[in-house]
C-alpha cells in the first residue's frame, strides 16, 4: 500500500489565515510609520512657522525703532522715549564732612567780610573755605560720597569773600571800608523800625 500524499483544507486554512494576519499586520505598521512620518512633518512645519514668526517679529520691531528714530531727526521737538535701565541699588551716599565745613566756612566768611570791621578775619576764613572746598571736591570724585554742590557754593563764597576783603581793606570800595561798622549800623536802623511798632 503507497499512500499517497494530500493536503488537508486546514492546513491550507491556516496558512491563508497565517497571510492574511501578516498582511494585516503589515498594513498596521505601514500606516503608523505613516502616520509617524506626518507627525514629525507637522512638528517640524509648527517650528519652522514658529520660527518665521520669531523673526517677523524682530523685524517689526526693528522697523518701529529705526522710524521713531527718523521720526525724531524729521520733527526735532519729539523727544525719543527714554530707555529705563534697572536700578542697581548700593549703599546710601553720605555727604563730605570737607564739603560740608567749606559751606559753613565759605557763610560765615562772606559775613566777616560784609560787616567791614572783621574784613580781616573774613579773609583768612575766606582762604580757609577755598581749601575745604578744594578737598571736598576731592572725597566726593569716590563713590557713594555726596557734597559737590556743598563745595562749590563755599568754594565760591570763599572766593568771594577773599576778594571784597582785599577791596575793603585798599579802601576800594566806598560804601564799605574797615572803619564802617555795618553791624552797628544795621543794629541802629532794626531799634529805628521797631521802636514805634511795639
């Protein structure tokens, strides 16, 4: 007895099932590489979009500056907007006690000197002041020291107070010499005004 050989319609089944589940399956992974290669394209479209944004709008500022700039050279009474920097807090500046003593001297000198008998002392607090104002100006070029106006106005006062006392000691001037004693003067003129008002 030969047998012979045949084939079984279930293995045949199986087989085409086998195929068809692979086709299935191929299918699957055919769409979703797909579908993955759409969703890197669409990524890569929203940063390039992104990115062409970024730079329209760099350049619409860049356009807004450059004519608020031309705009300003056109029409010389608009002031460009001011730029604020942020504020870089340090320690409180304190004021220059030369500073300080240069105005106070500079005052009391330029007082000497107006009463014409202490035209004298007047003088020497004068060259006194002109010094302290001159170290004053020293101690606040530092930072965080303040007084370079205190020093200026006693540098001046000194200055000032030194030459009306020269004038008044050569007899320069006539309504003020150092035999005027302007404080007795002004002290007869303030009893005269206030005597009959109290």
């Amino acid at each position: 007895m030969v047998r012979m050989p045949s084939f079984s319609r279930h293995s045949t089944t199986t087989d085409s099932t086998t195929t068809d589940q692979e086709r299935v399956d191929e299918r699957r992974t055919a769409d979703t590489t797909a579908m993955n290669v759409r969703t890197q394209e669409d990524e890569r479209a929203a940063r390039d979009r992104a990115a062409a944004d970024r730079a329209a709008a760099e350049r619409e500022a860049d356009r807004a500056e450059t004519e608020q700039i031309s705009r300003h050279r056109r029409e010389p009474g608009l002031a460009p907007e001011p730029v604020t920097e942020p504020e870089v807090r340090g320690p409180r500046p304190r004021a220059s006690m030369l500073a300080t003593l240069s105005l106070i001297i500079g005052v009391a000198s330029a007082l000497f000197v107006l009463t014409g008998v202490l035209a004298g002392y007047g003088i020497a607090l004068g060259a006194l002041a002109v010094l302290f104002a001159v170290g004053g100006f020293s101690a606040t070029s530092r930072r965080h020291v303040a007084g370079k106006s205190e020093a200026m106005i006693g540098l001046l006062l000194g200055i000032g107070a030194v030459v009306v006392g020269i004038l008044v000691l050569t007899d320069s001037l006539s309504w003020l010499t150092t035999a005027s004693d302007k404080v007795g003067d002004l002290r007869t003129w303030l009893d005269n005004q206030t005597v009959d008002r109290f």
